[in-house]
C-alpha cells in the first residue's frame, strides 16, 4: 500500500511536467519562426531591394564613376535594340571626370561581372591639360569627342595595330570616322611621365593606350562593341539622344 501511495502521486507529477514542458517548448518554436519569418533577412526575394551590377563588381573601388557606368549600361542596350552591336557582352567606357594620370580606360566584361582591362588612356590636346573638359565633333578640331561608339574592324597604320571607332551620335561624334578617330598605342601614354610631370601625353583626340596593353584590349573589343566616352559634361548631357529617357531610335 504504501509503495502505490508513493507511485501514484509520482505519475501524477511527472504527466504535469512533461505537459508543462511541452507546451513551453512548443510557445518558444512559434515564436522564434515568427521572428524568423518576419525578420529583414528573410524578405521574399521579390520585395528584397536589388543589387546593382556596379555594387556587385564593387567598381568603386576602381574610381570607375556609378553615372559612367548607369549611363554605360543604358546606351549599350539602346544600341543592341537598334542593331548596332554584335557582342553584348563587352562594355568599354573612358570615364573622363578623371584625369590622365589614373587609368580611366575600364573594359568591362557584363556577363561575367569582370574587369578585364583598367589601364590609362589619353585624350586631345586642345580637351584639356591633366584633365579632358571640353569637347568637339568638328575636324581638325583636335578634341575628344563624348558619347557612344561601336568599335569596328583592324588595320596597321601610322600608329601601328589600330582599331576604328565608329561615332553613333549625331551632331556629337559621328565625324569620327573622317577625323580619324582611331584605338591605337602611343609611347606618351606612360606611367613615367605621370611621375614627372603628373599627366600623359596628348593625342589629336584619339584615344591612345599603352604600347604594351594595345593589342590585347584591341582584340577584346573589336568589331561590334559599345565604347562610352563620358563626362559629366553639361552640353552633352542636354543633347545626347542615346540618354534621353524617351529616346527610341538611334
């Protein structure tokens, strides 16, 4: 008898805990998937804000300018919607808010979210100094001109392996072909003169690159890319029709 008095009130103790244990356990999983469920980290891919292309490939880090780039992006699919580019997949841009001492050429490959060349690149003499900050579509003129390009074929001429660079804007920089705006190398595009007098070399509004870095970025980019020349240049960005957000043709 006394054993069963013992047993008794013990069964009755142990039922009560494991229920009391049970219904904590299961109050503490509801609330910590409510948390979960409703925590920043866990928003449904469709209401999380997107990274951009340039956050991913962390381009800052290149001096490589965001607008140069947005507005890269932008012209380069105008341009595929029009027919102009046979590769889509390669971006080049000259960001000329830098100056010539810093390597200002960036070829991008979009696809695979890679930089595959960075190096420097010079701009026309009457453009500037250190800096291009101003520009001209007119022959002789010796200025670089802004906008968007398509690259074209190859040929060997005063300057060597060169590339030609066909101007998509009117008004802007479709002389470039009768001014002979070319790709090619250039031995006053160099980190030397850099050192000793803070900026490269000139051109007569090509844009020239090192004599060791020409041949391979003239064959990663000829025949049917995008090349942007940009600036934040008041003038062009007032009548650049690639940029206009209504623009639909070329």
């Amino acid at each position: 008898m006394e054993k069963k008095q013992i047993i008794k009130p013990l069964i009755f103790i142990l039922t009560i805990s494991l229920f009391v244990f049970l219904i904590t356990t299961f109050t503490a999983t509801e609330k910590t998937t409510a948390a979960i469920q409703h925590s920043p980290l866990s928003l449904p891919a469709d209401s999380a804000q997107e990274i951009s292309l340039y956050d991913q490939m962390r381009l800052d880090t290149t001096g490589l300018s965001r607008e140069a780039f947005d507005n890269g992006l932008q012209g380069l699919a105008h341009l595929e919607d029009n027919g102009r580019i046979k590769n889509p997949d390669v971006l080049s841009i000259i960001d000329f808010s830098l100056p010539s001492s810093k390597k200002r050429l960036f070829v991008i490959d979009v696809k695979n979210k890679l930089v595959l060349f960075n190096t420097l690149v010079s701009h026309g003499r009457n453009s500037g100094t250190a800096s291009a900050n101003t520009f001209s579509n007119k022959i002789n003129s010796f200025k670089s001109s802004l906008g968007f390009y398509v690259t074209g074929d190859t040929y060997n001429g005063e300057h060597g392996y060169s590339l030609r660079l066909e101007g998509e804007e009117a008004g802007i920089n479709d002389n470039a072909l009768s001014r002979g705006i070319v790709m090619h190398s250039a031995s006053y595009v160099n980190e030397s003169l850099i050192k000793s007098q803070g900026y490269i070399g000139r051109s007569l509004g090509c844009p020239a690159i090192p004599e060791n870095m020409h041949r391979k970025v003239i064959e990663r980019i000829r025949n049917g890319t995008c090349l942007f020349f940009y600036s934040p240049d008041k003038y062009y960005s007032a009548h650049t029709r690639i940029l206009a957000k209504d623009s639909t043709d070329s």
